[in-house]
C-alpha cells in the first residue's frame, strides 16, 4: 500500500468551548477523490485548515505527503492547489499578474496548461479581480491552483453560490485532475448531487464527528430504502437495528435502513413483517436519512 | 425632511462608533487648549492633540464621502445600493452633503473660536471654511462617474494643494479673511453643484469614458511571461508586498513633495544665513529663498513620520475583517514563516529607499535654483547670483560627505525602523493590539516628555538629570535583550528560526551597529564639541554605543515578534 | 453515445451506465464493433469520476458486452452475446409496469392500452394516420 496523501489521527479541536472537531480520523489514499459532506457549521472548513496547517492540532495528530503542515508549511504547501469558498484573493490584482506570481510558487507550473485554462475559462488576462464577477474570480482561483498541476487538490465549497456553468467547470476540473493519474482531490460540499457525481470516497461530518467514511459505492449500496407490510395495523413504528428514519402508518411502513438486504429480510421476519419493495437510496436521501437520525 | 432625516440617521447608524469617538477628542481638544490656557507650555502636547484633530476630520471626510471602494475606480465612488432607495437624486446628493458642511463648520467655529479666545492671533473662519471645501470637494470629485482610473486620486493631489495655494496666496497679501471665505463659500456651491449632476449621471448608469490602456491578450501574456518572471517564490513575494503594502509610503512622500513644491520654488527674497556647517572655506555664509529654508528641513523630517504613520496600520492588510485570521490566500502561501516576514522587510526597505529617492529628486530639483552668499565679517551680502549646487561645491571635502552620507544612512534606517514597527502588531490579527500598541505609543511618548520636562513651581526643571536618563535607556535595553532571548529561544525550538538565519540575521545587524556607530561618531565628533560634551569625551565609544544599541534594539524584537505573531495566527492553536 | 446520469434515485451511477450502454446497444444504437469512448472522454462529457466509468466499463467486459483490445481502445462486441432474452424483456417489463401504472392512474383500461398498442404499431410499420 502506497504511503497516504492525508492522515489524520484522533483530531480535536475547540473553539472556545464549541467543539468542532471531535476526535476525527481520516486517510486519504493517493488517487481518491474524498467528498466532505456536512451541514454548514459541521465543522467541513476547520478541517480543511488542518490539512493546510492553518490550525494547529491541540489533539492528535495530521500529516499531509507525510509531513507536519504547521512546521513545513513550505513543503506542504507547495504540493497543494487550493481553492477556497470566498476566493479569498487580494483583488487588485489582474488575472495575469495572479498569474504570474503563482507560478513563481511552483516549480512545476506548466504555462501552456495555464494558458488552455485561460482559454477555456474565457477569462480575460487583463481584467481586474475585483472588477470580475464572482463566477470568473473562481476560475481565476481554480486557474491558478490547477495550472501547476498539484499533486493534491484541496477545495472548500468550491461551488457554493456560483451559477451551474461555473459549478460544471469546477467538477470538469476535478475530473481532469484524478484522470492525471495519481492525484487526489480533497473537496466539500454541500451540494450532494456534486459530490456523488465525482467522489469515489466520502465523509458525512456531522458537529464535528464523522458519521460514516466509507467509499462512495459501499454506502450507496449499504442504504436502501425498503416498504414493510405488517400482518396488524401499528400505531408506532417498531424498533428495528439499522432503521434511520420511518415513516408510514397502519399495516404499511416506509423505512431507511443502513445494512445489506438479507439482514433486513431476517430483521423483518422476526417482527412479523414482509419486505414488499426496496430500492436504493439517492445520497442526498442517504445524507438526509443519516443526520435526521444521528 | 423624512428623507433626509432617514439619510442622516443611516450616516449615524454605519458610524455612531466613530463619531462618538470623534466628538469625545473633540472636547479632549478642547480641555487641552483651556489647559494650555494661551500659554507655549507643553508644544509637544499641543502639537501631538493637534496632529490627532487632522486625523478626525480626515476620519469625518470619509464618512461624509460614504468612501468604500478604493481610489483608483472609474465609476461614481457614491454607493451603488443607495441608487434604489426611493428618493430623489437631489436628495441623495444634498442631505450627506449638507450635513458634512454643517457638521464641520459648526464643529470647526467651536474649535477656533475657543483657540481664538486664548490666543488670539489665531485665525477663525477662513480655516473652517477650508476644511468644509475641502470636504465639498472631495466629495464632488469623488462622486462623479469621471471614467479615467485613478482620476479621482490625480485630481485630489493636485485639488487640494491648488485650493489651499489659493488661499493662502491672498491672506498672505493681506486680502481680508471676509473675500477668501466668500471664494471659499463659492467653491463649495460649485461642489454641490458639480456633485449633483455626478450622481444624476452615475444613478442612470452614465460614466465618463475615455478608454486608454491597450488590452492584454493571452499572446502578449505569453510573451511578456518570458521575461517577466519571477526568479523566486521570494522575489514573488516582495513583488506581492510592494504592491500590496509598499507603495503607500513613495505616494505619501510624493504628496508632499507636490504640495511643497507649489510653495517652495517661489523667489521671495532671501533669508539666511542658513547653514549647519559653519561658513564655507572661503569664510561666507549661504542664503536661499525663505521657503527652501523653511520646507526642506521640514520634508526631511516628514519622512520618517510619514514612515511611523503608515507602519502603524495606515496601509493594506492581509487581516480578514471578520475573523482577525489571515487572508487564506496570504496564510496559504508555500513559504515559511521567516520567508513571509523577511519578504515584508525587504519591502519596508526597499519602500524608505524609494521615499528618500522621492525626496533626493526634489532636492537635485532645489540645486540649479539660485542662491546668496553673506560675509559675517561685513555683515552684507557678497553675491546674489550664485545657485545653490556652486554653493554645495564650496562646501565639498571629505568630512562634508561622510557627514552627509552617514546622516542619509541614518535617516533611511530611520525610515525603515518606523515602516516595520507595526508589523508584529498587524501580523497578530489582534485588534486591540493594532489600534492599541500606536495610541498607547504616542501616549507614553506624551507622559514622557510632560515627565521630564516637568517644572518646579519656580520654574525650574525637576526630570532626571543626563545621566539618569541613560541609565533608564540602558534599563530599557537590558529588558528588551531579555526578551529578543526569549523569543529567539522560542523560535530556535519551534523551528521558525534557523540557526543560519540567525547567523545571517547577526552579522546583518553587527554591520549596522558598526556603521550607526561610525554615523554616530561622525555627529559627535570633533566637528561637534556642544554635542561631544554631553558624553564627556569625544569621539566616545560607549555614547556611540549606546545610540546605536538604543536604535537597533526595536527593530530587531519588533522583527522577531512579527516572526512570531506571524506563526501563532496563521497556525492558530486557539 | 447519448448517456444520461442522474443522482436523484438510487442507482449507483456505475449500473446506470451499464444499464444504459446495454440498452443502447439493445436497440441498436450502438453496434457491433463500434469503439466505445475512452474512459477518460466519458468522464469528461458525463462530469463523473473516471474510476466510476471504468468500474462500468468492467462489469461491461465481464458480461462480455464489450471487448477491450489491448492496444487501441474498448468495442462493442462483434460475437458476444447480445443482451440476452431475459434482460431484453428485464428492460421492458420495466417500461410496461410504468407505463401500466399511469395507465391504472388515468383510469384507462387495460383493453384500451392494447388496443393503442396495436394502433401505434401500425402507424410505425404503415406509416398512415389513423384517427
């Protein structure tokens, strides 16, 4: 097994006394794309400032290609392209004055590769960011941090309040950086229909816990949505290991259920209940299911 | 009137926390003049209460100019979302307009009023109504949809210094106060004027265009990127700064060169003699125009002050407002921390050098211009025709240079010394700590000079002789020693700090203390026996000694708190 | 190759491209030894993982619907079995119970659906409207 891009041991972290991190782990194989998912305020950015050594762990521990990123914030960070929600760029810069300075960072930007981006992303060289418009800034953002082409490509939120044109460059992007084999992609959202489409792997973060780290097919493939016909009417629904949420009344209930088919068959057996239909479960659907019930 | 009443109120809403700050100074202000009670006690005081008066009204203009987009835009500066609110352009104009004219005049009638009362030599109207211009003005040039980039910048620097010419011109040919605040009060109507049909433009999305840059296309990047670019993340870096936090100091000096140089240049006879050498090897005395004389001195002081303004905060920050944590773009650059603050060294150096470049233009400026030579013997003036360069000529010899190039020297690690000393204050995203460290500064400064210039009933001074004086510096030197160790240590251990850059970092400043202590030398040297008899013997080691440890101690604990106040927030443990 | 993937039921998106190339194939819209996209193109135009189309491209070559060939590309199978019986009326019993299902909604017998079958049928091999 190759050495892990990210591994995060047993991380905490408090904020005052709000707790958002508790005791999280997570390792990241090289050429996987992770999609983070959670709620706003789940704890998804904190993280992500962990991996880039902008918090410092006050438990456990994170290593990033091996390294501390809060000692070697040079090593680290110069294998990283990263893509923040706000952008978060000194806007008087041009686009081809951000440009010119990333690349100094990076000793493998390739300027022909920049350059198809700058063309493929319509972007003038000349314009101003601050003039620009908050799509094209992202673009610009996404520029500069693929143009090297990293070796790890972290971005938070990348599509958070951007239009659908954006959003499908954004996606293409990540999409072209896995397809160059051996790179891995860190990313978040909230966007679930995203991070289905692109992630091989993902994290449900819930109040700074992770609820489930898995790859994407084994979760999708472990929930399932099944209808139960009960022999009498029931006025509450039963207690069944590995339902999530219920809903329904009478002989016939509706139930999300994390676990493989057969255990469900035997589950409802013993209640006196008939699987009448299953089918699988959407990720938002999974998401939604596993929170509501967390 | 509901309108307007809706307006101010909003005016007041944005920024009731600044101006109940600037009402409070401006009763402060007051208490300070009736404690001076017209006498020349405490200039300091005086000059310092002062200094912080400009600053508030400077704070007012911005408010009254609802100024939140950055100078160079080409577009109307009057904030677009107020276009929607339900009230006629008229109304949009004239109610911050007015208000701003009403808050200044009345506030500045008070204040020079009272000023009036104490001494009463001091003008009372013409001075407010100049400020309220100014505000009128700025306010005209800022709202209107001239569609230049940077128009609006070049205008202020060459409105401002135009307008208080024109003031000032007639009042010093005694023309009366009554006609100069009438022209001012014209002024102000055409800026309200002038203002209104900006803002009637802009509200129906008009601007004035005049398209002049040539436009960059990809081929032309491509090209350019060749040789364009950087030779190091490091040079990238010092690029970003510059642009970023270094250019404000060369533009500030640069105003004020341009506002001196109306003034300056104007033949008016000549004063003199005026001269720090003593005469010239010929025995004559040089004299120039008054205005040479007065504003020169004055420039090469303003640097380093305009240097100390400017690093305690007044320039671009890589802070986020909201959280006080660094920009991410900032914070995830790949350098280290040292490299981060060392980029933002070289910028504050290279910054002082362009500023005193600035300043050595105006000079050479000042050479060709002419100039008068006066014998003390026979107390009359020898030659009328010679130019001030023949004049620095006669002065030429070796010791004449070295003095002039160890006080340069010494004026630019001046410069740089006040640039860096907010960094650490900035750097630790601490917000009581960037406004604190300056006001506390120059409050201590202020109980210091009122502590040792304290007198006696009688009059006579009762601070702490010479002597004790070192010895509270030394003291001083002796706990900053102590905590450079410290934070050194720290830094070893944490690894922010490599032992070769701190190699680096000492021979750096063993060779500034050799050569601060050589300028020292010089100044107390045998050209300088008032001075050398202050430290008993001259030229003396030890006096020179302790100037240059005196000088070089901020710098270097103000580095090495930046280093780390820079590692503590952008990897933030808390 | 027209594939369209969407996340909103829960078929992971790997068997939707299976299902969907399989289909395509059934139909005839894809033949026999024609080149199927490179995985890297199909991510591209899909905006999906790549690893997710060649896990698709996997269970394709399992079945033996397609072929990979060393050193060009993947082809539709020239001799492989066809969809088989079975998965051909799969996807068609598919399409009837939905079809039967908003038939049963609309309150339209079954009677009057077979009779529309036959009509439709007509006018496809005909080509003559009825009324």
């Amino acid at each position: 097994m190759n050495e892990p891009i990210i591994e995060i041991k047993n991380l905490v972290r408090e904020f005052g006394n709000k707790r958002a991190l508790d005791n999280v782990s997570m390792t990241i194989q090289p050429g996987t794309v992770m999609g983070l998912v959670g709620e706003n305020g789940a704890g998804k950015t904190t993280l992500i400032k962990h991996v880039l050594g902008l918090l410092k762990a006050q438990q456990g521990t994170v290593k990033v290609f091996g390294m501390d990123p809060v000692s070697n914030p040079e090593g680290v960070l110069s294998k990283i392209g990263y893509l923040s929600e706000e952008g978060d760029m000194p806007t008087w810069m041009k686009v081809h004055e951000l440009m010119r300075y990333s690349a100094a960072f990076y000793p493998t930007w390739d300027d022909q590769y920049a350059m198809k981006l700058l063309e493929e992303f319509k972007l003038d060289p000349g314009a101003k960011l601050s003039k620009m418009s908050k799509g094209q800034r992202s673009r610009a953002g996404l520029l500069v941090a693929m143009a090297y082409r990293p070796e790890l490509l972290v971005l938070d939120e990348p599509s958070s309040g951007l239009d659908p044109i954006v959003r499908k460059d954004i996606l293409g992007a990540i999409i072209r950086t896995i397809a160059d084999d051996g790179r891995t992609v860190l990313f978040s959202s909230h966007l679930l229909s995203e991070v289905e489409r692109v992630a091989d792997q993902i994290s449900i973060v819930r109040n700074g816990k992770i609820l489930i780290s898995d790859n994407l097919d084994t979760v999708k493939e472990s929930h399932l949505r099944a209808t139960l016909l009960f022999e009498e009417p029931l006025s509450r629904h039963p207690d069944l290991a590995g339902s999530l949420t219920w809903s329904g009344s009478g002989k016939e209930w509706q139930l999300t259920y994390c676990g493989d088919g057969k255990s469900l068959d035997a589950a409802a057996k013993l209640l006196g209940a008939k699987v009448i239909e299953r089918a699988g479960l959407s990720l938002e659907e999974i998401f939604v299911a596993q929170v509501g019930a967390a | 009137m509901i309108a307007a009443r809706t307006l101010a109120w909003s005016i007041w809403q944005r920024n009731s926390r600044w101006l109940i700050l600037i009402a409070g100074y401006f009763v402060f202000y007051g208490l300070v003049i009736v404690r001076l009670n017209g006498t020349d006690n405490h200039p300091t005081l005086f000059a310092v209460a002062s200094v912080f008066l400009i600053f508030c009204y400077l704070a007012l203009t911005g408010i009254f100019m609802y100024q939140d987009t950055d100078v160079g835009v080409r577009g109307s500066a009057y904030p677009t979302h107020m276009f929607t609110l339900p009230l006629r352009t008229y109304q949009l104009v004239f109610v911050p307009m007015l208000t701003g004219t009403v808050v200044f005049l009345s506030s500045g009638l008070a204040i020079t009023k009272l000023i009036h009362g104490y001494y009463p030599d001091f003008p009372v109207f013409w001075p407010v109504m100049l400020v309220t211009a100014t505000l009128a003005m700025l306010q005209a040039l800022f709202w209107y949809p001239l569609g230049v980039p940077y128009s609006k910048l070049v205008l202020t620097l060459i409105g401002l210094p135009t307008l208080v010419y024109y003031v000032c011109m007639p009042l010093a040919d005694k023309v009366s106060e009554l006609i100069v605040c009438e022209y001012l009060g014209l002024v102000i109507l055409s800026c309200y004027a002038i203002a209104y049909h900006g803002v009637a433009m802009a509200r129906q999305g008009k601007i004035q265009l005049f398209s002049l840059k040539p436009k960059i296309t990809p081929a032309r990047i491509h090209k350019q990127s060749k040789w364009l670019k950087f030779s190091s993340p490091a040079a990238a870096q010092r690029w970003y700064e510059w642009r970023q936090q270094g250019l404000i100091l060369p533009c500030l000096v640069l105003f004020c060169c341009s506002i001196f140089s109306v003034e300056m240049f104007r033949e008016r006879g000549y004063v003199g003699p005026v001269t720090a050498q003593g005469p010239n090897k010929d025995g004559l005395y040089p004299m120039v125009w008054p205005m040479i004389s007065a504003y020169a001195p004055l420039l090469v002081f303003l640097v380093p002050v305009i240097a100390l303004i400017v690093g305690c905060g007044a320039r671009r920050t890589d802070i986020k407002h909201s959280d006080r944590t660094f920009l991410l773009f900032f914070g995830a650059r790949p350098m280290s921390d040292g490299g981060l603050v060392a980029q933002k060294l070289w910028m504050a150096l290279k910054s002082s050098l362009v500023a005193w470049g600035i300043i050595l233009v105006q000079f050479m400026a000042m050479l060709p211009i002419r100039a008068a030579v006066w014998d003390a013997k026979t107390q009359v003036i020898v030659d009328q025709d010679t130019t001030i360069f023949r004049m620095l000529v006669s002065y030429l010899n070796p010791q004449f240079i070295a003095l002039t190039l160890s006080f340069i020297f010494v004026v630019i690690l001046l410069t740089w010394r006040n640039f860096i000393i907010g960094f650490w204050t900035e750097l630790s995203g601490k917000t009581w700590l960037r406004y604190g460290y300056p006001i506390g500064s120059i409050a201590l400064y202020i109980g210091v000079d009122v502590f040792l210039t304290r007198r006696s009933p009688g009059g006579q001074p009762i601070g702490p002789n010479f002597e004790q004086t070192v010895m509270i510096i030394w003291a001083i030197n002796v706990l900053r020693a102590i905590l450079a160790t410290t934070l050194i240590w720290r830094q070893l251990r944490s690894g922010v700090l490599t032992p070769r850059t701190l190699l680096r970092g000492a021979i750096l400043g063993s060779l500034l203390l050799a050569s601060l202590m050589v300028a020292v030398w010089f100044y107390t040297g045998s050209n300088r026996p008032e001075i050398a008899t202050i430290y008993h013997s001259s030229p003396n080691f030890a006096g020179s000694l302790v100037i240059g440890l005196t000088v070089l101690w901020t710098p270097i604990v103000r580095i090495l708190m930046a280093t780390e106040m820079l590692h503590q927030n952008r990897h933030r443990a808390t | 190759m027209q594939i369209r993937i969407t996340e909103q039921d829960g078929v992971p998106i790997y068997l939707q491209i299976v299902n969907q190339v399989k289909f395509l194939i059934a139909s005839g819209r894809l033949t026999p030894g024609e080149e199927m996209p490179p995985i890297r193109t199909l991510a591209e135009t899909l905006t999906v993982n790549p690893n997710t189309v060649a896990r698709a491209y996997r269970e394709l070559e399992n079945e033996g619907i397609v072929t990979k060939k060393r050193t060009s590309g993947t082809y539709v199978s020239e001799s492989g079995p066809r969809l088989s019986r079975d998965e051909c009326l799969k996807i068609l019993t598919e399409r009837i119970d939905a079809l039967l299902a908003e038939a049963k909604q609309m309150e339209i017998g079954n009677d009057e659906i077979l009779e529309l079958i036959k009509q439709r049928n007509h006018l496809m091999t005909n080509g003559e409207p009825t009324k």
